[in-house]
C-alpha cells in the first residue's frame, strides 16, 4: 500500500511539475566566437572578460523568464548581486553597464545588429541571426 502512494505521488508530482526554463547565450551568426564553456561565459557576463569574437564585449541581459535560470545556474549570483557587481566595475571605470533588455527578441536584434554583444535567450528564440555558444 505504501508503494502505491508514494508512486501515485510522483506520478503526480511528474504531471505537475513545471519545465525548467532552458537557454542558450548567443552572439551574431558572422562572430567569430567559438563555443564557450561555464567559466567563459562567466567571465564575459561579470566583466573579467573585454572581448567577443574579438572585438569589445557588449553584454546583454534580459528582464525575461529566462534571466532566473541563467543568473542561478550560469553565472552562480542572483540579480541583486549581478547589479552591485556591475555597479562598482561601471563606477571604478573598469567597465560599460551592461544593456538590459525586454525579451528573447529586443536581445536578439541587439547582439545581431552589434559587433562583440553576447546575451541569452530562451531556447526557443534561436534563428539564423544569431549563433549559439553555449546552452543551460
């Protein structure tokens, strides 16, 4: 009887359960960034890394469903820290504030009309404008 229960329970949690939010971080399809792995990305988006397939980084973010997961599972910060991060590297002058954007599609036109940009987008927003570097 009890192995019943506990089967029904996570069948129904199973049903439930609402899909994690994947995403992959993008820049222009003509970039010459490779793939990236944790640590790259990381370094681009907290500012120890200038550059993006060789030309000045302009980081990206985005006010989407999207930025929990890759704030929590990529970059390791949460939002408020991520903003006292940049606020101190924009302040000492190590840095420009990275761009913060609508959705999947103000940061797609954003990295590919701009040489160096890097965002992330919801896995679903993926087109030829832009070529994927890392997934999460």
């Amino acid at each position: 009887m009890n192995r019943l229960f506990v089967i029904g329970v996570l069948a129904t949690s199973a049903l439930f359960a609402s899909p994690a939010q994947a995403g992959k971080v993008v820049v222009a399809a003509n970039s010459s960034q490779g793939d990236l792995d944790k640590a790259g990305v990381q370094a681009i988006f907290l500012g120890r890394n200038s550059s993006v397939g060789g030309q000045t980084s302009v980081v990206v973010f985005q006010k989407g469903a999207v930025r929990a997961p890759f704030e929590a599972d990529v970059v390791g910060r949460s939002g408020a820290q991520l903003s006292s991060h940049w606020s101190r590297l924009v302040f000492t002058g190590r840095a420009k504030a990275p761009d913060d954007l609508a959705d999947d599609a103000a940061v797609k036109a954003k990295v590919a009309s701009t040489p160096g940009a890097v965002g992330y987008i919801s896995d679903g927003a993926v087109d030829s404008t832009v070529k994927v570097v890392f997934d999460f």
